[in-house]
C-alpha cells in the first residue's frame, strides 16, 4: 500500500511539473501562427531562460514576414491574404517577459493581434486577437479568442499592467478569422 501511494504522489507530481519541462532553454524555439495542419507561418524565434520559479524570455518576431503598413495614424506589421489582415499590436505598457507554468499572460500580451477586411478603413482596436496560452508536451499553444483592445488606449491603472480580463475574451469563430492557434516549439 506505501509502494502504491509513493507511485501514486510521483504520479501526480509529474503530471504538474512535466509541463514545465517542456520549454527547452537550450535553444532559442520558432513562434508559429496556425490556420490548419497544411497552413503554418513561422512568424519569430523565443528563447527562455529559468528565473524565480519560471522562465524569463526574449521574442525577436521575424519582420520579413510581416509587410509595414500605416493604418489609423500610425504603423504596424501585418500579414494579409485576400479576404483578411491582421497586424501584431506592440504592447504599449511594462511586460515584465516572465511566464510560469499557469500565467503565461506576459507572453500573451506580447503576441496581440488586430484583424481587419479588405475595404475597413484604417484598423479598430475592437477587432482585437488574444491568444490564450498553455503549456503542452511540445512547448506552448495558444487558442485565439476575440477581445476588444480599446482597453489599451489608456494607461492601466498603477500596480494593474495586465489590463486585459478573462471575462473579455470570447471564443473565436473559426470561419471568421485567419491563425486559430499560436505554437511555440
């Protein structure tokens, strides 16, 4: 009976921290956005690095990959095909770029994207992309939900730099968007 509960707390204690392991610090990992098995567009590289119970990390995106456009008075680097674009929204407050196991929020803000159809003038916070993100056994996925981000036009309030909640995402139709997944492997 010992032997069994023994195994059984390894059991459990492996479930919560294998996760974890599975970021490889020894090697910077690619940043991929998803549309389906056949559509995968490396868009930058990650690199993570142990610190405080998690993990520090630096995200280079890879600016060939975006195209510069100026929308709305000011640029972004967007991607577009025929019927969509969307552009990477540089979090415009502090990002400490620390993530643990159960808050990934810090990388979260860093890949914020905005989508617009052709013949929208300019481009509207309200037409937000958040990928929520969890650690895998292959490294990070993160599943796009819409969110409004006209919530970033004014400085979070002090001591609260994440301002964006959980009850201001909404789950995302597929038809509707371009990369439903984020992937970090």
């Amino acid at each position: 009976m010992l032997r069994f509960i023994s195994c059984l707390a390894l059991l459990i204690s492996s479930l919560f921290t294998g996760s974890l392991h599975a970021l490889d610090t020894e090697r910077a990992m690619t940043v991929s956005l998803q549309a389906s098995a056949e559509e995968t567009v490396d868009i930058g590289l990650i690199t993570f690095t142990e610190a405080d119970g998690g993990y520090r990390y630096e995200l280079k995106l890879d600016e060939t990959r975006f195209e510069k456009q100026f929308l709305s008075m000011r640029p972004f680097d967007c991607m577009q095909k025929p019927k969509m674009m969307i552009c990477h929204l540089p979090y415009p407050y502090e990002n400490n770029r620390f993530i643990t196991a159960t808050d990934m929020t810090d990388l979260e803000y860093d890949l914020l994207f905005l989508h617009k159809y052709p013949g929208a003038y300019g481009i509207d916070a309200y037409n937000g992309i958040y990928y929520q993100m969890k650690m895998t056994d292959n490294g990070i996925e993160g599943l796009l939900h819409d969110v409004d981000l006209n919530v970033l036009k004014v400085p979070p309030e002090e001591g609260n730099s994440q301002p964006i909640t959980a009850d201001m995402l909404y789950s995302a139709n597929p038809g509707k968007h371009w990369f439903m997944k984020v992937l970090i492997h």
